[in-house]
C-alpha cells in the first residue's frame, strides 16, 4: 500500500479482519506498508482502499502470509530450536524486526527472533532508531537495491552502499 498513513491503514485491516486476518506485516518506509493474511481478507481491504479513492496499492505475489498469525506455529517450531542454541548477544547493535530496538538479553533476543516470524517488520522503525543511535552508512549484499531504497526514503541523510558482485565490492574498497 503505497501513500497511506499507519493509522489509516490499521482501522483498514482492523474493519476487513472481523472473521479472518488481516494486518500490517511491513512498516518499510514512509508511505510504503504492506499487508498480509488470508486471501480473502487481503482483497477485502485492498477492495475498500480502492473504495476510498486510493490508487497505489499493488497485490504481491508471495508464498504466504507472512509476518501475520498465520505463521504463529513457524514461530512456535523456531522457539523450540533457538531454546536448544547457545544464543549470545551480538558484539554489535542489532535492530530487531519485532520491536525495531536492540535486545538487552538473551532471553529478550530468542523472544525477538521467535515472535518476528508471526509480528511485524519494522523497516523504517530500525533505521530510524540506528540513525538515531548514530549509524550512517547501510551496506546492502545481494541483488538488487530494495532495503537501500527503503533506507534513502527514511533516512536520506545516510550513505547508501550496494554490494552486488566482486567488482561492486572492489569499487567500495577503493574509496
């Protein structure tokens, strides 16, 4: 859903969810969110956008519903190995999907990996909190340049890095 307000979009899922799900699974940048949940719903508040005048909202092809309760069980599955894992808090800050903050324990950091399977990624909370806390460069592996995309429309002020083969990493290790 593109151009739309969190709130706006909330009350959208919350009216379209009365039997079923639907909610907000991707805070990616200001005024960019998408949803997720069961089919029919999706469309039904895809449907009532469309009723109220909103014309960028584009349906994605995915294999699921991601990021919304429907994936609750994947997230029970994935608590029961990280409780047999030896967690350790990284040496560096990590900004947690779930809560777009930093874990303070390793209690907190196997909740934060176990309920972002079914909780909602927060994209544009993450940078915020990052640039906040003084980060100001993103490096970006692998194809393409959406997370680096994401970033220039929340934080601009941030130097935007893509590392996409071995010439694009040769070139940043010459500046």
């Amino acid at each position: 859903v593109l151009m739309l307000d969190r709130q706006t979009l909330q009350r959208c899922c919350e009216e379209a969810s009365d039997v079923g799900v639907v909610k907000i699974c991707n805070y990616n940048c200001p005024g960019q969110i998408v949803i997720s949940g069961e089919k029919s719903k999706v469309e039904a508040a895809v449907a009532e956008l469309k009723a109220q005048g909103l014309r960028k909202v584009i349906m994605l092809n995915v294999a699921g519903a991601f990021h919304s309760r429907l994936m609750r069980e994947a997230g029970e599955k994935l608590a029961a190995v990280l409780a047999q894992a030896d967690l350790k808090l990284p040496e560096i800050p990590v900004y947690h999907n779930f809560t777009a903050d930093t874990a303070k324990s390793v209690a907190e950091l196997e909740s934060n990996l176990t309920n972002q399977v079914a909780g909602s990624v927060r994209w544009e909370d993450c940078v915020r909190r990052a640039a906040e806390a003084g980060a100001d460069t993103v490096i970006e592996f692998g194809p393409g340049a959406v997370l680096t995309g994401l970033v220039r429309r929340t934080a601009s002020e941030m130097k935007l890095i893509n590392i996409n083969s071995a010439a694009s990493l040769d070139a940043v290790a010459l500046d």
